[in-house]
C-alpha cells in the first residue's frame, strides 16, 4: 500500500499526543511480533544507562532510523548538489521516508520513556537554545 491510498483522518485536539498514542499502540504489535520486551519498548529515561537498554536502542530503533534517512535521500533524486540532470522524484515515496524517520524518533521516546509534554518542551527548549544561539552569533 502506498500513502497515497490511505485515507486521511480527522484531525482534532493534541496532534502531538494523537500521533505518539497510535505509534505506541503499534509498537505493542511491533514489539510482541519481534520479541522485544516491554521495558525495552516502553522504557525510563532512568534506565537510560543499562548495557540491554542501550543496544535495544542502538539495534532497533537508531540503526533502523539511520536506514529510514537513508531511503528517505535516495528518494529525492535531485539532492546530490554535482548532478547535471533533473530527475522526476516520486513525492509519496518521500513522504512515506519521511512518516517512518517520525515513527523511529517517536519510538526512541517510547524507549527512553519521553511522553509527549517531555517531548514538546525538549523541543521547545532546544529551539530557544538554537534561537539564541543565531541571535547571539554563537
């Protein structure tokens, strides 16, 4: 199935916690099919330090991810800055990359146990930084 045959669906309230509470109830699925355990799945950012923890995420989430922005640059065609030739990309592909880059990062905070309030001010809070940082000619 391409994302272009799915339909879309109404889009209301937090879309943040909307999207973070369908991927975690896809990860239940994902995880039983290839026997990851549920505290690796699901984790604490306090067992951020644990050796099984760590590779769960190096192995299954961070390698995958890589793999998701590989294809996700193989899919537009006209990025490499020295080709002379235009190239027609398929925008569905793309999208597609880019859906799966989002569900692995959502999975990484499953897996360090960042709910979707931690997530927004991580992120908030890193774009102050940035922000400043650009002000400030850092």
């Amino acid at each position: 199935m391409n994302i272009s045959e799915v339909q879309d669906t109404e889009l209301k309230g937090d879309l943040l916690k909307l999207i973070y509470k369908k991927q975690a109830e896809a990860e239940v699925t994902f995880a039983k099919i290839e026997g990851i355990k549920e505290h690796l799945a699901f984790g604490k950012l306090e067992n951020l330090h644990l050796p099984e923890v760590c590779n769960h995420i190096q192995t299954n989430i961070l390698w995958r991810l890589t793999e998701e922005i590989h294809e996700l640059s193989i899919a537009l065609k006209n990025g490499k800055h020295w080709r002379q030739t235009t190239y027609w990309t398929d925008i569905n592909e793309a999208l597609d990359e880019v859906a799966d880059v989002i569900i692995y990062v959502l999975n990484l905070c499953l897996a360090i146990g960042l709910g979707p309030e931690e997530i927004a001010q991580l992120v908030l809070k890193k774009i102050k930084i940035n922000t400043d940082r650009i002000r400030s000619k850092y």
